[in-house]
C-alpha cells in the first residue's frame, strides 16, 4: 500500500509484504528509510499523521507508530486478531483509530501505551474509516455494504447503521464534514450524506471491477480510484456534487409542481362547490313573480311573527308552553340565514 505524505516534504512510504517499511524521496527516487523487518507479519494498512510520526499495520492486528526522525517504533499496539484494513488519525486530540477483519474497532492516543478503547465485535469485517461531523461521529465500512456510525467516546457498539450498499465498502474518503465517497465492490462510486444518513448521488464506476482504494487529493477537487481492472482514475469532486445538486433542485421542481396541480384541482373542486351552494340558495330565497307585491328577507320574520300571533291566541291556557314552543321566530330565522352563509 502506498501514500504520499501530504506534508511539505514530498515522499512516499511503502508497506510490503516482505514486511519492511521504505521511504523514498519523489524528487530525487533515492530511499531514505529502509526497516527490512518493520513487522513481524506483511503490512497491510499506512498512514502519515504529522510531519514526523507514521502509523503501520499488519495481517495479524499489530499497529505501530514510527518516529521518522528518530528512525525507530515510538508506540505499539496489538488488540485486534486478524489484519488492520484501515486507519485514521484526529491530529487535535491525537487519537488515531483503526478498522480490523476481526470485526473490532480499536482507538488509541499516540501519547499513551494503552488504547482508550476497542469496540465490541460487529460480525463482520471492518475495511475503512472516518471522522465526521465536528469529530462527533467516525464511520466504518463493512464487508457486508453496511455504513456503522459510532459516536466519539462511546466506542462499545455502533449508534447507527446505513445499509444499502449492494457490495462491500472496501475504501472511502471524507470529502466535508457532512459528506463522504466510498469505492465498492461492485465498482461504483457513490456520495454519502451522513446525518441525514442519504445517497447522494452515484460519482462513477470501474465497470464491474471491485474499487481497492479512493483517496483526495490535498486541494480537495479531485479523488482517485483504483481498481481490480488494473486502471487508475480521477474524478472532479466539484462536478460530482454539483450534478447531484442539480438533480436535486429538479426533484423539487417536480414535486413543487406535482403539488401545484394538486392545489389547482382542489381550488377547482372547491369553487365548483361553491357554485352549487349558490345555486340553492338563489332557489332559497328567489324573487316574487313579476306583479306581485316584493318580498324580502324580511317576510319570513312577519310570515313567522303572523303564525306566533296565531298560536298564540289558540293556546291562551297554556302561555309557559306556547312560550317555549315558538317554531318560526328569530331563532328560526337566524338558522335560516346562516345556512345560506
């Protein structure tokens, strides 16, 4: 596995099977640091963290860190069983965290000889990591396709998980705080939104060759893909995203305008409604034929008050009762009105 050190000193360090450990200088392609038995076991995982510490892991869990300018081990850590498949280092609180096929995930501070934490098995291989959200969540890809959230300090089992992988998720890379890339193993690239946990969008693919490693470069507009089709490649991290924005703002657009058409018929259904109240109220209250005397809303009040009087004559020997059963009065009339309202 190689990486360049993105510091000002352009070198490259190599990790081998043979188990040693090089540095070379780009400019000149002369090694500078040969540790022929740096492991015990093939290395498997590296990572630069500063100007002068390195980070190294091998097929048996065994992660060390290198001093470069002392040329020799500052820490060592043996807590995972099988081989260490990534890592990734928060240089402000000097905690470097590393992925294991054993299933665990093992944090360490690189001032201290014992790690802070190892994680409980998550039944399945742990292939890559990173740090997200304000250095409040790292997350971890699988062999299965499931993205595991863990919550910084709470490292006993993983808070959340964000299936929908179809293939492993062998490598991925932290492109915003709020976003990352993965390489598959189905030979897509794909943008993830986490917290909200969403797909952002597909950023290319390898065919169907299985992705081994995605990395950014140090300006953050390009990431490279490596692939089992022997092929590198390079994709624009801007056009990537800005694609997908723009998908986006076209989903809406249909929304916006599929709920519009939905408000336009219910108006519609409403304004039809509308019409027909009209229409029975019209019938309601309809003028007198042409030369009769005009009626208003007035002579169902006299019409009423009339029938009162009427009642009122017939029931003169029950006055408490005739009182209460008034059936045409201004209660009536109120009724009335309000229906048409």
């Amino acid at each position: 596995m190689r990486q360049l050190n993105p510091l000002a000193v352009i070198v490259l360090f190599t990790g081998s099977k043979d188990k040693s450990l090089q540095v070379l200088d780009i400019e000149t392609g002369k090694v500078t640091l040969r540790k022929p038995n740096a492991h015990s076991e093939p290395l498997n995982a590296l990572l630069t963290l500063n100007d002068h510490l390195l980070a190294s892991g091998d097929d048996q869990g065994c992660v060390k860190v290198w001093d470069t300018r002392q040329r020799k081990v500052a820490m060592k850590y043996h807590e995972n069983v099988d081989f260490i498949s990534d890592m990734s280092f928060v240089e402000h609180k000097k905690t470097l965290l590393a992925t294991g096929g054993d299933g665990c995930l093992s944090i360490f501070d690189i001032r201290k000889s014992k790690p802070v934490a190892v994680s409980e098995n998550q039944d399945d291989e742990l292939l890559c990591v990173e740090v997200v959200r304000n250095t409040t969540k790292a997350i971890v890809g699988t062999q299965d396709g499931v993205l595991l959230l863990f919550s910084w300090g709470n490292w006993g089992d993983c808070t959340d998980r964000f299936p929908g992988h179809p293939s492993s998720v062998d490598s991925m890379v932290k492109v915003d705080d709020s976003t990352i890339m993965t390489a598959s193993g189905d030979g897509i690239i794909r943008a993830i939104g986490i917290l909200p946990n969403r797909l952002v969008g597909a950023v290319g693919d390898h065919g169907d060759m299985p992705i081994e490693r995605i990395r950014l470069t140090r300006d953050g507009t390009w990431v490279g893909t490596c692939s089992h089709d022997s092929t590198v490649r390079f994709w624009s991290v801007e056009e990537a995203l800005r694609e997908d924005e723009e998908d986006e703002v076209a989903e809406e657009q249909d929304l916006t305008a599929h709920d519009s058409g939905d408000e336009d018929k219910e108006v519609q259904s409403g304004n039809e409604d509308d019409a027909v109240g009209d229409v029975t109220g019209t019938i309601e209250v309809s003028p007198a034929p042409i030369g009769s005397k005009r009626t208003n809303t007035n002579a169902s009040t006299d019409e009423d008050s009339s029938d009162e009087g009427t009642q009122e004559r017939q029931r003169k020997k029950k006055p408490k009762k005739a009182k209460r059963g008034i059936g045409g009065g201004k209660k009536a009339n109120a009724a009335f009105f309000a229906d048409i309202d």
